[in-house]
C-alpha cells in the first residue's frame, strides 16, 4: 500500500533529525573534552586568525571584500569566512569552545544537507532510500583520513569540528550541498527559482572558500543522472556538405552547464589574482605528481596496505573477495560452512607460501587490512554492475571535487571528499540492494547461513 504524503514527509523527517543526532554524537567528544580544546588551543591557525579578528576595524572588515582575508599571513579570497570569524570572536573572544560550538552545529546541518542529497539521488523505495541516506551520514563520520601536524588521530569530521578554522570547508560545503540540491531541483521540476537559488549558494560558497571552483563539474554529473548521456551530445547543424568550421555548433545541457560554469570560475580566479596577489591557484606540475595524487587519492588505504604487505595481501584479499563474489552469484550453492573452510585453508596457504608465515590470517592488525583490501574488491566487482542509476554520477563528483585539491592540502581539505566518498559508496550497498530485489544476486543475506537458498 502506498504511503499518503503526510505519511512521505514523517518519515523524511525522523530521517533527517537522525542524521542530525549522527553527526552531533559522533564529533560530541572533541567538542567538549577539555584534553582536546587545550590540544588545539595553541594551533597557529586558531590563535593567528583570533589575533587578526582582535585587531580588525570597520575598515578592515570593508577591505576583506577587496583584498586578504583576516589571516592576512595567508594569500586567500575569503570574505565571508572572515566575517563569520570576526563576528564569532566579538561573541567568543579568545574561548574557543564556543568557536566549536559554532563547529559541531554547523557539522550537523551539513549531516542534514548530505542526508537530503541521499534522498534525492539515490534509488530504492522510502524506506530503503532513507536507510543508505542514514548510511552516507554514517560513513562520513565515521572515514579516517590522513593525520598532519597538529591533527587528533580521529576521523576526519571529529577533527575538522575539533579545529574551528575548518569552519571554511564546512562553510563551503553546506552551501554547496544547498546548490546542487536546488541545482536537481531545477532538473526534475523545471522551476527557473530552483536555478537562480543554485546560483546563489554557488556564489556564497565561493566567498567562504575556493573549494566550490569545482561545483559545475559537479553539477554536470547531476545533469547525466537525470537527463541521461545524451545530455552531453555535441552535434553540428547545417548541411551535410558545409564546411565543419561554419556549421553551427549544438551543445547539451552538461556542456552548457560545465563551460558556462568554468567561464565564471575562471572570471571568479582573474578578479581574485588582481585582489590578492598570489592567492592559491593552479600550478603547472609534472605529470607524474598528479598521477600519484591519484592513486592516492582513489584508493589510498588499500593502497598504503598492499605496499607494505605484497604480495600475500593482494593475494588473500583477491582469493576471498572472488569467494564472497562466486557465492552470491551461482545459482546453486554448498553450505556457507564449506566456503568459509575452503577460504581459511587457501588463505593460510597463500600466507605461509608469500607471506612466509599461515599465522598472518589470525593476527588482529592483518584480519582487519585483508577486511580492507577484500572490502575494496568487492566494492570494484559491484561498480561493475551498476549500469544505470547515480553511483557512475556520483563517482564522476567524487573525481570533480578533488580537483581543487591536487595541488594544496591539509587534513581538513579531506572534509568535502569524505562527504561525496559517503554517498557514492552508500549508492554501492543500493546496487547490491537491487540487484537482491530484482533477483541477480541470490544470496540471502537475512536466511541462516546454514541453510542459504537453493534455486534450479
């Protein structure tokens, strides 16, 4: 029986005050343990910008819109940004706890955009398309990314609350989310205030950080999901004899919006050189330094793991997720017990011959990088059978929002990728969703193992 709309927006709202209540619990702890504030009281960051934000007049809150933002040690565009820091140190002053109040807050209205951006793009009915939503806002919290100077060994969004001067990046982001949202809006509706809404917040994330340079590749992404690939034809009018270079050009809409949105950031960066002087921007570098940035960027903790174990890992964790794989596929199966004998025996196997000792597969430090490495092949196997619906869209945004990033980086740069990472690998667990609903994949995840379920 279908749910009435009353019954829609009930649901949409538990879900959202859940996503809310995951991003406040799982940053609570940095933004209350004493230990913590006292480990970020002295960064340069927070005590150069409070500094700064001390200083400032009414003259330099003016200047900021045409020149350095308040970290004048720093060649950044950032107008907004500096005011919000401004105005939080006249309510704060040098108490930075209520600088991450402001933090943890603002994390869980993100949690919230993100979980909105769940709803709206991945597939399934209510009930599922809210779960893998939750999902994202789950995985983001919970991704691990790298650790610099200064930086808590936690995951990324406990340390971006943790250090309020990231207050740029989740600025940025809870804008950005705001525009590609009214931005699919506009897609699916039609309604041309959807569009000027995408503008805007586009335009204000801008002003909070560089970051958003990278949101009409994303948008284009959008455009693909919902309108198809032939959104991203070119095509030639006139007639067939004419010369190529005097017909006239017909663009898709993907072009239409990913040219038209990089003639504005490309205007955005000119005006913003004249401003600042030196301010980050893109750099030629040699070909191999964005090559491993890459790598590292796509698979860097299964990466980091297969170099300091190959090549017995990257035999193990192929061997097992080839089992996993061939389980849920055949039509026919032994009992699950069979399997997980099989796969011990050849994963000892295979440890003792490359790896020069069977008893790797049972030390808690090498189970949990073959979970990794296994876990990523699998995720590989299921990206092969996603042929339609928003995981490729979503891949192809995950790829586009690193781009700012290639060339400067911080802990707190990771906070965007972790965000899109949520979602592309929540629309993962939806493929295998589907492909168990429509029957392709015949394991039963809820049966007992024991006794899994047999087809001709």
């Amino acid at each position: 029986m279908e749910k009435t709309r009353p019954e829609l927006r009930r649901w949409e709202t538990a879900g959202a005050l859940i996503a809310i209540a995951i991003g406040l619990a799982a940053t609570a702890h940095g933004v209350f343990s004493p230990r913590i504030l006292a480990f970020y009281a002295h960064s340069p960051d927070s005590v150069d910008i409070t500094r700064w934000a001390e200083q400032a007049s009414a003259r330099d809150v003016l200047s900021w819109w045409a020149g350095p933002w308040i970290q004048r040690t720093s060649p950044y565009y950032r107008p907004l940004s500096s005011l919000i820091f401004w105005l939080e140190y006249k309510a704060f002053g040098w108490n930075f706890q209520g600088h991450v109040i402001i933090s943890w807050l603002l994390h869980g209205m993100v949690c919230l955009l993100l979980y909105r951006a769940g709803l709206a793009w991945l597939r399934g009915n209510e009930p599922v398309r809210t779960g893998l939503a939750l999902g994202a806002v789950a995985l983001f919290n919970a991704r691990i990314g790298p650790v610099g100077p200064g930086w808590v060994l936690a995951p990324i969004t406990y340390g971006v609350v943790a250090w309020w001067p990231a207050q740029t990046d989740q600025f940025c982001l809870l804008f950005s989310l705001g525009a590609l949202l009214c931005f699919d809006s506009w897609l699916t509706s039609g309604r041309r205030k959807r569009l000027l809404q995408a503008v805007v917040l586009w335009s204000v994330a801008l002003l909070f950080k560089e970051m958003a340079v990278c949101l009409p590749l994303a948008a284009g992404f959008v455009v693909l999901y919902r309108k198809g690939v032939c959104a991203a034809r070119l095509r030639f009018g006139g007639d067939a004899e004419e010369p190529i270079l005097t017909k006239h050009l017909s663009m898709g809409l993907f072009w239409q919006v990913v040219l038209g949105g990089l003639v504005i950031v490309a205007a955005y960066l000119a005006i913003r050189d004249v401003l600042v002087p030196g301010a980050w921007g893109p750099k030629a570098r040699p070909i191999t330094y964005f090559l491993e940035k890459i790598v590292w960027f796509s698979a860097e903790r299964p990466a980091g793991l297969l170099v300091t174990r190959w090549p017995w890992l990257l035999a193990v964790s192929g061997f097992l997720a080839a089992c996993i794989y061939l389980y849920a596929r055949l039509p026919r199966r032994p009992s699950v017990m069979w399997v997980i004998l099989v796969a011990l025996l050849v994963s000892a196997g295979l440890a003792q011959l490359l790896g020069g000792n069977f008893a790797l597969i049972t030390v808690p430090r090498e189970i949990a990088a073959i979970a990794t490495v296994t876990i990523f092949f699998l995720g590989l196997a299921v990206l092969a059978h996603a042929r339609s619906g928003p995981t490729w869209p979503l891949l192809g945004m995950v790829i586009a929002i690193h781009l700012p990033i290639l060339h400067v980086l911080g802990p707190h740069y990771m906070y965007w990728p972790a965000a899109f990472w949520a979602l592309f690998n929540a629309s993962l667990i939806g493929v295998v969703v589907e492909l168990k609903v429509t029957g392709r994949l015949q394991w039963s995840i809820v049966a007992p193992l024991l006794w899994p379920r047999r087809t001709a």
